[in-house]
C-alpha cells in the first residue's frame, strides 16, 4: 500500500483555532488552563470536544471510565480500528496543550481526511483518556491503566481527591460515566501526539521527537506522624516534628536523584501539612515522591534508597511513617513498526527529526501494553509544561499533526 504523498497536509490554522476554542474552557488564572479531571469544566471540555466529533461525521462512545471513542468508519467494518488521541483534562495550574493537542490532533487528521475525501481500510477512532493527569486522583494515567488491565475499575472508582470526594461520584455527577466495559477495545495501533513538556528540541532546532522510550515513574505517596506541640514553649528536644521530617525526605529524594545523572529524576510536588497553624509543630504530613528514570534497575535502587531514607530520617525525629505506592510503572519500549511509521512520515515530510525519551508519561505508555504504540513530540517554548505558561508554535502544531496525519493513514490503508 503506497505511502500517503508528502503533499498530504492537515490544516494548521483550523487546528490552531480549536486549540484556543478549547483553551477557554476551565481557564486559569495566568493565561493556562485549569480543567481538572472529572470537574464540571471537564465536563464542558467533552461536550466541546463530541460536538465537533459529530460535526465531522464520527460516532461517539463512552465507556465506564469516561473515555471517549469518537469513531469513523473505514470500508472494512470488521477490521482492527486505528486509535488516535490523548487526554483534554489538565494540571490546576496547567497548560493549552498539554494533552490536548493529541486529542484534537487527532480530530484534525478527521477533518482533514474529510476534506481530501479519503476513505480508509480500518476505521479510526479518536480517543480522549479520563485522568491521564493524576493531579486531583492519583494515579496518573488512571483511565487507560484500567483499560490495559493494570489498575482494576473498583480501585480507580474509589480513588479520592483532596476533598475526600470519590473519583466514581465525580464521574457520575458530571455525566459521563458511560455504559461500555472498559478494555472491551481491541485496536490495530494507537498513535499519541504530544509536547515534548522538556527543552531537547526547541534547543537542538528540531521539529519531530520520534519517541522511542517512555521512562519509568514510582509515586510514593508518605505520610509522617509526629506530634502537635507549641511551637514556643516546646523544647526543641521534646519535639516530634513531622514538618522537619518532610523536609529531611524533600532533600533526600533530590540527593538521591542527583546521584544517578543525567537520566534519573526526583522531586517532591504535593504536601501537606496539618495542622498548618503558624505555632502549631505539624503533628502530621501528607506529601508524593515523584521519582522517574528510564532505566529499571535505577528506578528500582532510587526506590529502595529513598523508602530506607524515609526509616532513618524518622528514627532520628521519634516519628512514624507509612508509605504507599501510588503510581508505578516501567520504563516503556515503544512498537518498532509504529516507531518507522513516524520517522519515515517525518522524513517523508522533510521535517527535522530525532528520537527521543519520553520524560513524563502519557496515555501510551499504558496502551503500549495491549497494542502497538508510539508517540510523536513537538517542541515547547523553553520546555516549559505543568506551567500556565506553557506554550508552542502554529508550525511545531501543524507539523507534528501532520506526522501524525500520515502514520495514522498509513497504519489505516488509503483505500484508492
Ligand atoms: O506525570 C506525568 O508524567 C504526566 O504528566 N501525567
Ligand atoms: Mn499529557
Ligand atoms: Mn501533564
């Protein structure tokens, strides 16, 4: 089957527009978004994002975890579908296109096929994941870890947020709880195109990451009990302070991430502290090790290293602690012929290229599980992401989608 023509384009400015469309609803408060998972501004995001999967002829399905299948029909009912999307929710202080511009990528490569008239030997279905954030429910990549059989849809109904609301409520509350079993799917290939949320491209000048590799995470989520105290008239040996031993764990799990440069990567992004009175000693501290490396035997050594850290530091300070694997998964190798499929569209295009490692995870790492996946980056502005700053070109947009455009068709079979 010939390769589409390198003449074969998306439009960048109708995608350009549905990005800023979309950028409106959950805005945040410095030019980004905050549409977090499962809000009524998600909520809205779907209503958006069906509306203009039906203009262009796609059916729409839901399944029990939210995720949406926007399908288009190919001349083979019977053959495997072709998937292509990513996730509409955000960070609370997130950014336009983290995620976004998968999804609607995704729609354009619809909407350009449209206009071309090209009809396709497999159907191909534009997917948006629920919760790939993991920000208001951990873990990340909720909603297609349980459609690749790693999480079970009890455990992810009965997650909770900072709230103590239940991420199943929330999914019924806004309405979107569909009726399909989740991973009742089978798919020929999934295809994700996504910012590269780091500085390797825009630095190298560079249009195309041809990602090879997704690195492997661990959340550890510690809670450290101590004991509320006058933070005046308490001695400092009395003191069983929970807010000193966060801070002994902040400083370990960078030390230990700096031990195994450059890959490895480690921080500390959600704590609290409780009471969180100014002359309160905080009796108790709730805070995530975010720990990444792309290398298992790495990851699994900064594991050991930071939970045995965890038992010293609390010995020292008289305190308890409990820690609770939140989020895991290993480094990801994604599928070689999806993988040429991309760089040969790239070439094909006359886009600059180059592989690259995935340094935060996507929907695909998990998808990757159940059927051949890979992803396609563009460039971000000083690599800037989970920041409402984040922003990118129209160009780097338009070229990535149009990497996309031709793995998706290529992998879907033109039919003349
Ligand atoms: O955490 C991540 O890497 C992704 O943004 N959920
Ligand atoms: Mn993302
Ligand atoms: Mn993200």
């Amino acid at each position: 089957m010939a390769a589409p023509g390198e003449n074969l384009r998306i439009n960048p400015d109708r995608l350009w527009d549905s990005l800023m469309e979309m950028a409106k609803i959950g805005p945040g408060i410095a030019g980004g978004n905050n549409r977090q998972t499962v809000t009524d501004e998600d909520g809205a995001g779907r209503h958006l994002f069906k509306r203009w999967c039906e203009a262009a002829g796609l059916e729409v399905g839901v399944d029990q975890m939210g995720t949406m299948f926007a399908r288009r029909e190919g001349t083979d009912p019977e053959a495997l579908p072709v998937y292509v999307g990513s996730h509409l929710d955000t960070q609370p202080t997130g950014g336009k296109f983290d995620g976004v511009l998968g999804v609607l990528g995704g729609l354009e490569v619809i909407r350009s096929l449209n206009d071309l008239g090209i009809r396709t030997k497999h159907p191909i279905v534009v997917t948006n994941w629920t919760n790939e954030e993991g920000a208001r429910f951990a873990p990340a990549m909720m909603a297609s870890a349980v459609f690749a059989g790693i999480i079970t849809q009890d455990y992810a109904y009965g997650r909770t947020d900072a709230k103590g609301k239940r991420f199943g409520d929330e999914l019924e509350r806004i309405g979107w709880r569909g009726e399909e079993p989740v991973g009742a799917r089978k798919m020929k290939a999934f295809f994700e195109l996504h910012i590269e949320q780091g500085p390797i491209l825009e630095d190298e000048d560079i249009d195309i990451g041809v990602v090879t590799h997704g690195q492997g995470l661990k959340w550890l989520q510690v809670t450290l009990t101590g004991r509320e105290a006058h933070t005046g008239s308490t001695p400092m040996p009395k003191r069983r302070n929970a807010g000193l031993g966060m801070a002994r764990v902040i400083e370990l799990v960078h030390e230990v991430a700096m031990d195994y440069q450059p890959e490895a990567v480690g921080a500390v992004g959600h704590m609290e502290a409780y009471p969180n009175s100014r002359n309160i000693i905080a009796g108790k501290t709730v805070f995530t090790v975010d720990i990444r490396s792309p290398d298992k035997a790495v990851l699994d050594e900064m594991d050991m290293r930071v939970r045995h850290g965890v038992e010293l530091i609390c010995e020292a300070l008289d305190i308890e602690f409990e820690i609770e694997q939140v989020g895991h998964f290993d480094p990801v190798t994604f599928d070689a012929g999806c993988v040429k499929a991309i760089r040969d569209a790239a070439e094909r295009l006359g886009y600059s290229h180059r592989n690259i490692v995935s340094g935060a995870g996507h929907d695909a790492c998990w998808i990757n599980r159940v059927a051949p996946t890979a992803m396609v980056m563009c460039p971000c502005v000083d690599g800037l992401s989970h920041n409402e700053a984040e922003d990118i070109t129209k160009e780097w947009a338009g070229a990535g989608c149009d990497v996309l455009f031709h793995a998706v068709v290529e992998t879907a079979e033109i039919v003349a």
